[in-house]
C-alpha cells in the first residue's frame, strides 16, 4: 500500500533502499522543500554555506561578525579615516584658491577635481559612521537575557541578546562531511569549549521556519557534532534584514525527521537514476516562489551534471523566449508566480 510523507513525498510501501549517499545539506533542504528542487540541487553541483538562495543576488551584508569591542575598533578607525581626508582636504582648497587667483575661474574647476574626490571619500565615510552608530544603538537596546541552551520547542530570539550571552561568531573555514552529510553552516556561535551552534541565513521568503529548515538545523548540529564536538543543542535561523532570529531545537523528532529524509531522498535520486521515475510535480501553492521555476531568458543556460539541458520554452509569454531550470529538466511549465503574471499579461 502507498503511503506519502510527513512532507508530501510519495514512498512505495514504507520500505527503503538500503543504500545511502553523501548529500548535501542543502540539497537535502530543497528535497524536503520539494523532491524536485532537490533532484536540481543534487545535480546543480553547488557548495554549500548555510544560505539559501545566494545567485538570486549579492549576499545580504550586515554586523553579524561584530560585537562591543569590534563595533568600538571600526569607529575609531572611520574616525581616523576622517582626519586623514580632512587633512587633505586643506591643501586640496588651497591648490583651488591659487588657481582662481593665479590663472582663471575655469582652470580653478579643473584643479578643484582633486577636491571633489575628497569630499566623496568623506561622504562615504559619513554614510559608514553613520549606519555603524545606528547599529550599535542596535546592538546596546538588545536585552541582555540567559539564553535557554536545552530548548524544546521552536522560539525567537534576538541575534545581539545571543551575542551578549558570550557567544563568538565564527566562520568554519572548510565544510564538515561524515559517511551521509556534507555540509557548512553559515556561521558558528561558540562559547567556551563545549558550545557550537550552527546559524542558518534565509534570505527570501516570509521570515517562518517550515519543515526544511527543521532538516537543516538538524544535519548541521549533526555534522558539527561529529566533526568539531562539542554539543549543539540547537540551531539559529536568520532572515533577510533583520536581527530577529528563530532557534530550532536539535530534539529527538528533528533527528528523526533527518533520517526519514535522508531515506527518502535517497529512494528518490535513485529511483530517478535508474529508471527516469520523475518525482511528483507539487499540487499545492510552492512552485510560485520557487527560484528553480522563475522564467529566465534562453540566454540563461540550464546545466546540470556539467552538462546543458534543452531548454523547454515556455508557452503564453508573448515573443520573447522563457524557461525555467525546472520545467527544463520535467519538461513542463512550472506555475511560478512571474510565470504567471507574464502569461496574464500577454492574454490581456
């Protein structure tokens, strides 16, 4: 008898292949998300770093690295950069006055250029200062609280107040892989020598924590602990400009919910190697904001594997030629919402 998933995921009879597979996590993430985001992200080939959709864009910049005492060296240094145009500023004037005087208005424009430039290099400064006193002020009201190290339910928290608990942010410099994962959370929360805390950063979507990212905070706290030691009782999920952050306890269930995936995705890429079986397309609202089906021109190559796939023009959009990652590789039109708004707007 078939059964589905607690994720939607069709298993044949509740029995799996014995064989498993090193994946990456966020692969894994995207399997979870939808079985056919993670069949592309498996063949996409791309490192991961605890973030999710970074080729949508620049990665999110922020403080995140920073604490009281690095907050106080960057201003000091702002400040002498400062002083240092300010000190040419003065004999920049100078060279301007000379030339008014000496020869004429239009040559004293083109010996003031030197001037200008240093007024912007003080405007960029200006602008660093001024956001970095904005996020200090940030930091300071934060509340200083005893951070829950044995959580047992999905929470919120405030990035500095976890900060302000002792927690150092560091980068891990290579990704951890043991016999099923492989992986490297964006950053780690460290303090003293038994707490490591993997952090996860999203960066579109509403700020909520869904079925994948429970898999996700559980795969690295599981890769962390193998690899580092020490204990990761939770994980720490970021969004997209915000300081807001959501803990996700590394319980019983999440690691359950990591082995059932893992299964399942196996059965799954396997299936899907040996005999083409292509996964289920999603009935319910995913596919609308899901970057494997947003509508790119033909000049945006699909590859998988190293290898380019046909593209699979997509019908209704007028002259131009659309497609889509997904609907190249299952060959159908995925219902992405820009896929949509394009085909509305080319029948009205």
């Amino acid at each position: 008898m078939n059964r589905n998933s607690d994720f939607g995921i069709p298993l044949n009879d509740g029995r799996f292949s014995p064989r498993r597979r090193s994946v990456g996590v966020h692969a894994l993430s995207e399997f979870v998300f939808c079985p056919r985001a993670g069949v592309l992200s498996s063949e996409s080939q791309r490192d991961d770093d605890g973030e999710e959709d970074v080729s949508l864009g620049p990665k999110l910049s922020g403080f995140f690295d920073y604490d009281a005492r690095i907050f106080a060296e960057r201003s000091a240094a702002e400040w002498s950069r400062v002083k240092q145009w300010l000190t040419l500023l003065a004999p920049c004037v100078l060279l301007v006055w000379v030339v008014w005087r000496m020869a004429s208005p239009f040559a004293a424009i083109v010996a003031s250029l030197p001037s200008l430039y240093v007024l912007a290099r003080l405007w960029d400064v200006g602008r660093a200062l001024a956001i970095l006193k904005k996020e200090r002020a940030v930091f300071n009201v934060a509340p200083t609280t005893a951070v829950d190290m044995n959580p047992n339910q999905i929470s919120q928290i405030n990035w500095w107040t976890l900060r302000k608990a002792g927690f150092d942010c560091v980068r891990s410099r290579d990704a951890y892989v043991d016999e099923e994962l492989k992986g490297r959370p964006w950053r780690l929360l460290v303090k003293d020598t038994q707490w490591r805390i993997p952090v996860i950063r999203k960066h579109r979507g509403e700020k909520t924590c869904g079925p994948q990212h429970v898999v996700r905070a559980a795969a690295y706290c599981r890769l962390v602990e193998t690899c580092e030691g020490g204990r990761a009782p939770f994980a720490i999920l970021l969004f997209a400009d915000s300081y807001d952050a959501i803990v996700i306890p590394n319980s019983p269930n999440a690691q359950a919910m990591l082995d059932r995936s893992l299964r399942e995705m196996d059965d799954v890429l396997t299936a899907f190697e040996r005999t083409r079986l292509q996964p289920a397309a999603p009935t319910d609202q995913r596919c609308k904001g899901c970057h494997w089906g947003k509508p790119t021109s033909f000049r945006n190559e699909t590859v998988l594997n190293g290898v380019p796939v046909p593209p699979i023009r997509i019908e209704g959009v007028g002259s131009a030629n659309y497609h889509s990652c997904c609907g190249d590789r299952f060959q159908w039109v995925a219902p992405h919402e820009s896929t949509i708004a394009l085909q509305a707007a080319n029948r009205g």
